[in-house]
C-alpha cells in the first residue's frame, strides 16, 4: 500500500465514530476510512465490512475499547482484522504496527510549544509513515510540520467546513480527516 498516493487521490478522508458513520461511509467514493470506534468484540466485525466496500482501513488503537495501550494490542488488531494501518498517539505502538508490516499514522494534539517539541521527537523514534495533528485548523503550525518533517501531514478535529479544508490543504496538509459527511462530500 502506497500511503502517500492513497492521500494524493483522496485528500479529503472519511472518519467514522459511531455505526451510522460506518453505515454512510460504506456508501461514499471514498478509498481511505479512518475507524475511531469500535471494541475487541466489534472491530473485526467493522473492519470486514469496510474491506468488503473496498475500503484501506486504519483503526485509531487508542480508541478501541477492552485493549491497553501494549503492543500486544497492535498484535491482536493485526491477527484479528485485515486493516491495514493503525493511528496512535503513542511511539511504541506505532513502530509495533510498522514492524507488522501496516501503515502508520502517529496521531498528536498541538497544544502548545512544549507538544510540538515532543511531536518533533517523538514522530522521529515512531517513524510513522504520516502524522496527524489536531486540532486541523493551524495554518501556519501545518505549514511548519509540512516544511520540517520528512512525511505527510493529515490535518484533523474541527474542519467543518470547505473554508477548512482548503486552508488545511493550502497551507501543506497531504490530506484531511473529518466525522463530518458534510465536509467528506468535498
């Protein structure tokens, strides 16, 4: 899988949270689904029906409920589903999944000077094949990371709008993540 192509060709990536984003995305032309839901019990399940739409599937770990933020976790995902990446905002789970041959997407919140530092070490130890920022409405913070990290930048959290995705993408997001089936219509 070819990430940074599958971002060229989708730049606009529909993130599902509930069953009824699940159940309208399955229904959309688009190729790359951000899952950020689902249990030990359920995301097997989720993830086969986004496969059977024809769907790359990435599963947001973090979020999954009934797993610890272990490796064992990545493990599990990677034997029970067929998704082909994982988005975490921790290091070590994301070099878990890269060593199991998935794609990576190291998930982070900018809040301030003292998380974009980290952001710039710790994206260096996970070595993610992208990162995502939130919130996805800086500008100038996503022409920074754009300019000084060796990978693309998916702009993510409170794009509501095609205002939004334009800035994002304007200002050097490879792409953007949103919940909002408004906003993956663009």
């Amino acid at each position: 899988m070819d990430l940074t192509a599958l971002l060229e060709e989708c730049p606009v990536i529909a993130a599902i949270k509930d069953e009824t984003g699940l159940k309208e995305c399955l229904s959309i032309d688009k190729p790359l689904i951000f899952v950020l839901y689902g249990s030990v019990v359920s995301i097997p399940d989720i993830v086969a029906r986004l496969k059977a739409a024809g769907k790359t599937v990435f599963v947001d770990i973090d979020l999954l409920d009934g797993l610890a933020a272990r490796e064992a976790a990545v493990d599990y995902l990677h034997r029970a589903t067929d998704a082909d990446g994982v988005i975490s905002t921790r290091a070590s789970l994301v070099r878990r999944a890269a060593g199991l041959g998935m794609g990576t997407i190291y998930r982070t919140f900018l809040l301030d000077s003292m998380a974009l530092a980290s952001l710039e070490r710790s994206a260096q130890l996970a070595g993610p094949d992208c990162i995502e920022i939130l919130p996805g409405l800086m500008p100038k913070m996503i022409a920074h990371l754009a300019c000084t990290q060796p990978r693309p930048v998916i702009a993510s959290g409170l794009i509501a709008d095609k205002e939004d995705v334009l800035t994002a993408l304007g200002a050097g997001a490879a792409a953007i993540s949103s919940t909002n089936p408004a906003v993956w219509a663009l």
